[in-house]
C-alpha cells in the first residue's frame, strides 16, 4: 500500500499515512474484518507493540479526508491542527 512523500514536510489533504504513537512507539491500525456493531461503516482500531512496525499495508495506512470544502482556514490543501 503506497503512502505518501511531502518534499516541504506539510501533511496535506488526501494524503496517505502511517501514524505512530511518540510515547508508546506503537503504530496506529485497523482490522477491516471486525466491524462496529450498530454503526454504518465503522472498525476497530488499535495500535502495535512495541518496536513492531506492520510497514504500509492495507490496515496501516490512512488517508487523511477533509470532511468540508471550506473551513475556518479557507480552502487550501494544508492539514492544520492544534
């Protein structure tokens, strides 16, 4: 599963990562075969062990969707948080 690579080092719309807990060092992933009971299109999540990285496959890598067009930051492609 291919992830994306930002040359200038910002997270953009649409792109596809992995995403690691700094504490925990465990990396962030979802089983697609056990669903959310009594919820549309939900999954479970949950993170690897320790020092175990699953690498970019189908339940490791997530695309990051904007939900509207236009927010409180206009219309750009940049991801911003905080």
């Amino acid at each position: 599963m291919p992830w994306s690579h930002s040359n200038d080092g910002n997270l953009r719309w649409n792109d596809n990562v992995m995403i690691q807990n700094a504490q925990t060092q465990g990396w962030v992933v979802m089983d697609i075969g056990t669903r959310v009971p009594n919820v549309d299109e939900g999954y479970t999540v949950t993170s690897t062990g320790v020092g175990q990285n699953p690498g970019p496959m189908t339940r490791s890598v997530f695309k990051i969707a904007r939900v509207d067009d236009c927010d409180i930051f206009g219309s750009d492609c940049y991801v911003r948080y905080g």
